[in-house]
C-alpha cells in the first residue's frame, strides 16, 4: 500500500471519529425537544391545577357551617363569609336567598355596617316580596341608627337612618319591626334636636339671638316630641324678652307651662316672664301655639306657677 492511500484511510478514520459525537449531540438536541416539552407541560400543569382545586359544596352544607360559626364561634365574619359561598356557588337556590339574608345578619352583629347594608339592599331589591324583606330593610335601618354620631357632629348619618327607619314603618306598618323602628326614630329625631339646641344655645350666649331663636324654633315646630322641647320653649321665652318681643315670651311660656308643669324649665319661664311684669299668656297665632295644636297638644291660655 502506498503512502498516501495509507494517509488518507487515516485522515477517514479520524473524520469518522469526530462526526459520531456530532450525531450523538444532533441527537440529543432532538430527543430534547420532546423532553423539554413534557417537562413543560407538566408545569403547566401545575399551575393549572391551582384553579382547578375549587370543589362546589352543597349548599345546605355552607350554610350549617355558618350558623355554627354565628351560633357556637361566634365569629360573625367567618360565617358571613359561609353564606356569601352559598350565593356564589348556588345563586339562584332558596338556600342563597336564606344566606344572603343571613350574611347580612352577620354582618350586622361583626359590626361592618357598610357590608351589612350592601347585602340587605341586595335582599330587598332582589326579594321584595319576601315575608323577611320587612327584616332586611330594618337592618338597613338599624345599621345607620348605629352610626349616629354625637351632637356635636354633622349629622348627615342620622337623617339616613330617619328616612331608612320611615320607609320600615311605611312599607311595613303591620310587622313586628314596625314598632322597633318608631322607637329608634324617636331616639334619632332626639339627636337631631339635641344638635339644634347646641349650635342655638352657642349663639345665646353670643347674644346673637336671631339665629338662635332660629334654632330653637326648629326644635318646637318639627321635634315637638323629644326631651328638647321643654328647654326650648324656656329659651324661646328668653331670647323673646332680651329683644322685647313679650307676646311670644308669654306664649312660649303658657304653651311650656301646660305641657310640662312640673319641669324646672316652666318654672324659670314663669319667673323670667314675671320678672317683667307680665303672665304667661298664648297667642293663638303664634307658630309656638301651632305647632303644638298640630300634634294635639296646646295650652289653656295662661299657666300659673
């Protein structure tokens, strides 16, 4: 053989050598195509199946658990949640109409009174005819009267819960809710007068009378009812005699004398009226007067002390 033959079958042999480990690596690349993409479906897989771990309860199942969270944990905001579950898993079941009256319920007792109105506003619009339709408005009701502030504040809160706690009374006067509401209405109206009595009595002692006749007048033409009206109308009587208006100071003092004629207020009407000479005496035509033979009430003409 001669040399070069021998030098090429060499130079083969070592080319031979050297494409194995290439069509080694081609196929490796290959066979990782497929293994890649096992490998990544699995992960998506996994991921997947996070959304997919959602199992449907039954409804009555959800809502037993949330009476018992409400009942025995007492733990209103785990129960609410419960029956907010049976209205999304089973929205047009009588068991989410229960539960959405239930969570509003919870809500209620947890104190979130935002969310307890959201859901019985709910309950109400979508079951008006309900037997428990007079309970949910109530709630609504009463979930504003809760937030009433103190006089001293604005009292946007409270004028909610009186027009929340009339629509109970108009739309159902024959319920049981009826009577509870008319109890917290009077308790609201109170609140309202009590803020009229403060930002009067601020002007009193200003001796701004104008504004503050103005309010106390409020009090006696619209909360004739509340445990206001007494210092209102002994008010009146004073702010009527500091400008000289006498004929609405005896008025303010009879109509005062013969509605409440043991309160301390008469008697420092009476004494203040007195003290100029005069006698309790009502104008008939005084709003004073009106006001209070409007809802009943009146006075005999002239009251003694």
């Amino acid at each position: 053989m001669s040399a070069q033959r021998m030098a090429l079958r060499k130079y083969q042999a070592r080319l031979s050598g050297f494409r194995r480990p290439l069509r080694l690596a081609a196929g490796l690349i290959v066979l990782a195509v497929p293994m890649g993409g096992c490998s990544s479906g699995s992960l998506w897989d996994k991921f997947t199946q996070k959304d997919e771990t959602f199992v449907e309860e039954p409804a009555d199942k959800l809502y037993n658990e949330g009476l018992y969270l409400m009942n025995q944990r007492k733990d209103m905001k785990a129960a609410s949640k419960k029956f907010e579950e049976v209205d999304r898993q089973h929205p047009y079941s009588d068991w989410a109409r229960k539960s959405l009256l239930m969570s509003a319920y919870s809500f209620y007792q947890a104190g979130d009174y935002d969310s307890c109105i959201g859901a019985a506003t709910r309950y109400v619009t979508l079951h008006p005819g309900s037997p428990d339709a007079a309970y949910a408005q109530y709630l609504i009701a009463a979930s504003h009267y809760d937030q009433i502030p103190d006089t001293t504040r604005d009292q946007g809160r409270t004028e909610k819960a009186i027009n929340s706690l009339e629509e109970v009374i108009r739309k159902y006067p024959t319920s049981e809710y009826a009577n509870a509401a008319k109890a917290k209405l009077e308790g609201a109206r109170d609140q309202l007068a009590g803020r009229e009595m403060n930002v009067g009595r601020y002007y009193l002692e200003k001796r701004d009378f104008t504004p503050a006749i103005n309010r106390f007048k409020t009090v006696v033409t619209q909360y004739q009812t509340t445990r206001h009206v007494e210092e209102a109308l002994y008010r009146l009587t004073e702010s009527y005699m500091a400008i000289g208006i006498v004929g609405e100071a005896q008025t303010a003092a009879a109509v005062l004398g013969h509605n409440f004629p043991d309160s301390r207020w008469y008697k420092d009407a009476y004494n203040l009226v007195k003290s100029g000479g005069l006698e309790p005496s009502e104008n008939k035509g005084s709003y004073i007067s009106r006001a209070f033979q409007k809802i009943g009430l009146g006075s005999l003409g002239s009251s003694r002390g």
